[in-house]
C-alpha cells in the first residue's frame, strides 16, 4: 500500500470513476434484459418474463424486468458501512478509495449476477404453485436482495480482509450475521469488549510470522553461513546466546551494521518469547553497534522494541524515556506506532489527556500513511484509554476524539 497517498474524499461520482469496470455492469444488465425481452416478444411458447414474475400483462413483466436496474445500486449502500469497518475511513471521506478497493465493482456485478440468476430459477427451477400472481413477483425480488446481498458481503469479505485485515463496527456485525455465523463479536475482531474493565489495550501485536520473517530475512543476507548455523540453531539463538555471547565475535562475522540489524532482530524474537532479560540485551547492544556506525533507522527501532519491554515489565515511566527516544529520531510519517504504545505507557500512568494527545497523532499520521489496520489499533486503544480514565474526564476524552473527525470510537 502506497503510504504516501491520503484518503481522498472525492465527489459524488467519484468511486464510479476510480472503479475498474466503469459502466460495463450497467451494459450487461442492459443487454440481458433486451434480451430476454426480445425472446418473449417473437417465442410463442417459452415466455421467461412470465414464468418468472407471475404476471400475464406483458408490459408490466418488462415493466418490473427493466425496473430491476434501480435495484443494481441497493447492495452498495451496505457496501460503503462495510467498507468503513474494514478501511477504517468513512466511505463519504474516501470515496476514490472505495472505488479503488473494488467496492463498486462488487456491488454493482452481485447485483447484476444475482439478478440474472433469480429470473432464471423462478423460470424454469421453481413451479408456480403455490407461488404465483403478485406472490410470485414479490418473491422474485426479495430473493433477489437477499442474495445480491450475501454474494456482495462474501466477495467484499474476502477482498477486503487481505487489503485490510480483521473488520470492525456495523460491517463486521452484518458479517456476523450473514457469513461468519458468530456469537463471538470480540474473538473475531480481536477488540476488547467494553463491558470489561481491564486495561485491554490492542498492542503492537507480533506473533511466530515475525520470527519467520527475521529467519527468511537472516537467510537472504547469508547469516546461517557467516556465523556457521543451521537455521533450527538460528531459531533457538536469539534466546540460547543471549548470555555471554560475544559480540566482537559477531561483529568480526557480519561487519557493524549488519551486526547491529541482527541484534535488534534477535531482541524482537526474544521479546515474543517472553524473554525480556535477553531481549533488553540484544536491543542494548544494537544500540551500541549502531551508535558506532550512526544507523539512526537502527537506533529508532532498538529505542522503541526497548520501550516495548520495559512496558511489558510495567515499567511505563522507563517505556515512556524508551519511546521518546525513538520519536526523537524517526521521521514524522514512520511514528504512528511508536506513537500508540508512547499513549499506552503515558495511559498506564493515569496521564490520560497527554494519553488521549498521542493517540490521536498516531491515528492521523496513520490516516494519512492509509494504514487501516493500525488506524483501528489506535482506535481501541483510544476506547480503552476513556474507559480506564475517571468517570469524570470521559466525557471530555470522548468529545477530544469526535472534534478530530476520525470516525465513530
């Protein structure tokens, strides 16, 4: 995802343009309905539109045939809320997006498949009675929404949560209750539920995809055979030599920069381990390494994965001096998650106004970088943060978050 390119509200007729087929769904409804019309017109024993509305007036059968084009547009209404609760971003706020996305493309090809599919079951796979006259053309079009519907929520599903990961809000819960087939709103989301009252934050979460990242990324720069490893050793590393290893000896191997990357990925794999000793170790001597060769990007990481583990010690203070380090040397647009857990620290610490400060600059800087899954991250822990401040600041935390305009908390 191009992290340069903001959300771009757009004007009405906007994600029509941005779309990839334009006015083609508009054609073939267009052409299968003169179509079908053309076939009863000049058949004198197999009527399509009859069999399937119901209805012995011609005129009214393509009446109801051709009036199936306003219908093409009722799925994308439901289409823009899911778009929200996948992106994040309200669709009026980015309209070229939701054309980009594919939003309109789907809406409109369900509507048209679906359309198409129901004229032809009540044609020829449904009998006319018991259904039949107004009964008959009425179940035509209910089916018609209903599964324009499901096919619309399906594609986008499953479109949307590789783009953007995990949905969240009214598009999730239509999820729930067409597709997924769910009680458990939180399991999925992965949000925390509001009526508990831990201080359930969505932190920077990092799970054994990362550590295979760091072993797919050690073995493309050649570190199993600089340091004569296997990659099963490598695994175990991170952890096994964290105490007493030499670092000159790693350095003598892999240069200084090299050196000091590797260290900071061991840290991380040590972090997720729960091996906080080792990890806090590996980030310092990363710093050190980096230090001596000034790899600032180095720097700004090893400072922040320092902040993570003296968070996950509950040393928030120490986090605090940790993640304002880091803040200190990373570019404007590389701080929005730095930002986040900057906020959970200073939160923990029942700052939560200065809390509430960051949270919001990280979730516009997320915005802007168009980085959803973070961009909702932020919005939990915004949540999280008015719930765990006294009752009576929330308001006001509250009122902070509606006055940025980044959608419903």
């Amino acid at each position: 995802m191009n992290k340069a390119t903001r959300p771009h509200g757009g004007s009405i007729g906007s994600s029509a343009a941005a779309s990839y087929t334009r006015e083609w769904p508009y054609r073939i409804f267009w052409l299968g309905s003169i179509t079908i019309a053309i076939n009863d017109l000049v058949s004198k024993s197999a009527h399509i539109t009859s069999s399937a509305i119901g209805i012995d007036s011609i005129w009214i059968r393509f009446g109801i045939l051709f009036a199936g084009r306003f219908t093409l547009l009722t799925g994308l209404g439901v289409l823009y809320a899911v778009y929200s609760s996948y992106s994040g971003v309200a669709f009026r706020d980015d309209r070229i997006g939701f054309g980009k996305a594919g939003g309109r493309d789907i809406g409109l090809w369900s509507a048209v498949v679906s359309w198409f599919a129901c004229i032809f079951t009540f044609a020829f796979a449904i009998p006319q009675n018991p259904l039949s006259g107004i009964n008959r053309t009425l179940g035509v079009v209910l089916a018609h929404m209903v599964l324009q519907l499901v096919l619309a929520l399906m594609i986008a599903h499953i479109a949307w949560s590789q783009k953007f990961g995990k949905p969240h809000g009214v598009g999730m819960k239509l999820l729930k209750i067409l597709i997924l087939n769910t009680d458990h709103l939180d399991e999925v989301t992965g949000a925390p539920s509001d009526s508990t009252n831990d201080r359930s934050y969505a932190a920077f979460e990092r799970s054994e995809t990362e550590k295979n990242r760091c072993l797919v990324a050690w073995y493309q720069k050649g570190i199993p055979k600089a340091l004569g490893m296997t990659i099963e050793e490598l695994r175990r590393f991170p952890t096994d030599a964290a105490r007493g290893f030499s670092v000159d000896l790693l350095v003598g191997r892999l240069g200084v920069e090299k050196a000091a990357d590797f260290c900071v990925d061991c840290g991380l794999i040590a972090y997720e381990e729960n091996e906080f000793v080792a990890a806090e170790r590996w980030q310092r001597h990363a710093l050190s390494l980096a230090d001596q060769v000034k790899a600032e990007k180095t720097r700004a990481f090893a400072y922040h994965e320092l902040g993570m583990v003296a968070a996950a010690r509950g040393r928030y203070l120490e986090a605090e001096k940790f993640y304002r380090r880091s803040l200190a040397i990373k570019k404007l647009e590389e701080s929005a998650v730095t930002l986040s857990q900057l906020g959970i620290a200073l939160s923990e610490q029942g700052r939560y106004e200065d809390a509430a400060r960051n949270f919001l600059e990280s979730a516009r800087l997320a915005q802007i970088g168009m980085d959803y899954e973070e961009l909702k991250t932020v919005r939990v822990n915004f949540r999280v943060n008015v719930r765990n401040s006294p009752a009576h600041l929330q308001p006001t935390l509250r009122l902070i978050w509606k006055n940025a305009k980044l959608g419903q908390l």
